[in-house]
C-alpha cells in the first residue's frame, strides 16, 4: 500500500474555551475562529501557488497603492481604527476613511469587505487581509467611503510589519541564468493572543496510510 510522506493542509482555528459565546445577543456555544496567516498559507500550500498570490487566476496580487480601504473600529477599543489605518497606510494602501460600528460581540473577527462581486475586488481584498493577522475573514458586503475595501476591526487584529528593505550589495551584481526552485517568503507578525481562546491549531497534519483500490464485499481487492 502506498504511504504518502505529503502534508494534509488543514485550517488553523482557535477554539472559544468558555461555551457561551454571544454574537449580536445569541448564544452560539462553543464556537472556532479561523486564524491568519496560517489559513492563508494552507489555501496556498493546496492551490500550490506563491505566497501573496491572486487565488482566482495564480497571478500576482494588486499592489497595495491601488486598492483604496476604509477602517471601521468594530470593537470600541480607543483608537483602533486610527491606529488600524495608519498601519495598512505604512504598507502602501490608500486609507480613504474610519469610522465606528457597533461591537457584534465580546470577540469579534476582522472582517474585509469588498463590495463588487468580481475577481478584481475580491483580489484587493485578499491583499488587505493577507497584510492581517489574527482572525480574519473575507466577505462580500457594502463598504464605506466609497473604499475598494472596508476593514471592520476585531478582538484580534495586528497589522503585518513592512518588510524590510534589502541592502545594496557593495559589489557588482552576479548575472545568473538558473530558474530559482523556491517561492518568496513574506513577513507576518504573530497573531495576537485572546484568553477566551486556546491556542491556534497546527495548519497541518501528515497523511495516514490509505489503500486508494476498491474492496468487494468478501474483503478482497476490488477492480
């Protein structure tokens, strides 16, 4: 029987710890978060495209200066959204205006939101939320100040730091013809941590041994 040595991407989650989680005056239970980067790794380690890539088409994302954004404190928390848009500004969006929604919960998710439902709008949203750690979801929904994109702040939000510009080397630079093996790596800040959460599961799990033939009823090989 073949044995796969392959990794099995799984979505990272964390896990409410308390069983009374209440959204918009609901108790919903136990309930899970997905988690970023990791998720966003696992949906490229699956499609088998580069880091920071469209996963529509497998092209590049649109660079940050073309995708206009909206922040929206969703939390209530002093200062977010300012602090939110000013960070996403340092990365090269175009902050085009904050604002205040009421909280939907204790912990919320980062919600981004693009408003057209096309490949280009859901492709500068995936840009944004890509620049985001914590949890985060994408979605479809209306946005604000006429953005490209609106990002509603959650419980657990950090802005991924600038990557940090290379230095110039001091001597000539080596021309080389080979096809490089590996793809680009990005910078991610660790997502921020929240008690009323366990800890971010593991974005993947080795294969277990599997048998791919059918079987017949006798429990011999099948065709």
């Amino acid at each position: 029987m073949p044995t796969p040595t392959s990794i099995n991407p799984r979505q990272a989650v964390q896990v409410d710890q308390y069983g009374n989680y209440y959204y918009k005056g609901s108790n919903y239970g136990d309930i899970e978060f997905p988690i970023q980067p990791e998720d966003q790794q696992t949906i490229d380690q699956f499609l088998g495209v580069p880091a920071m890539s469209d996963t529509i088409d497998g092209g590049p994302l649109p660079a940050p200066s073309s995708v206009t954004v909206s922040v929206l404190d969703g939390t209530g928390t002093y200062n977010q959204a300012t602090t939110t848009s000013t960070d996403l500004e340092q990365l090269g969006f175009d902050v085009v205006g904050t604002g205040y929604t009421p909280s939907v919960a204790s912990q919320s998710e980062t919600l981004v939101t693009y408003s057209q439902r096309n490949p280009v709008d859901l492709a500068a949203a995936q840009a944004v939320a890509d620049s985001i750690s914590g949890a985060v979801t994408l979605a479809y929904g209306p946005t604000t100040d006429g953005a490209d994109v609106t990002v509603t702040t959650g419980s657990q939000l950090s802005v991924n730091p600038p990557t940090a510009p290379t230095a110039p080397s001091s001597t000539a630079p080596v021309v080389s013809t080979s096809v490089p093996t590996s793809t680009p790596t990005t910078t991610t800040t660790t997502p921020p941590s929240d008690e009323a959460f366990s800890a971010p599961t593991s974005d993947d799990e080795p294969l277990t041994p599997w048998d791919p033939r059918s079987c017949i009823t006798s429990g011999g090989e099948g065709p």
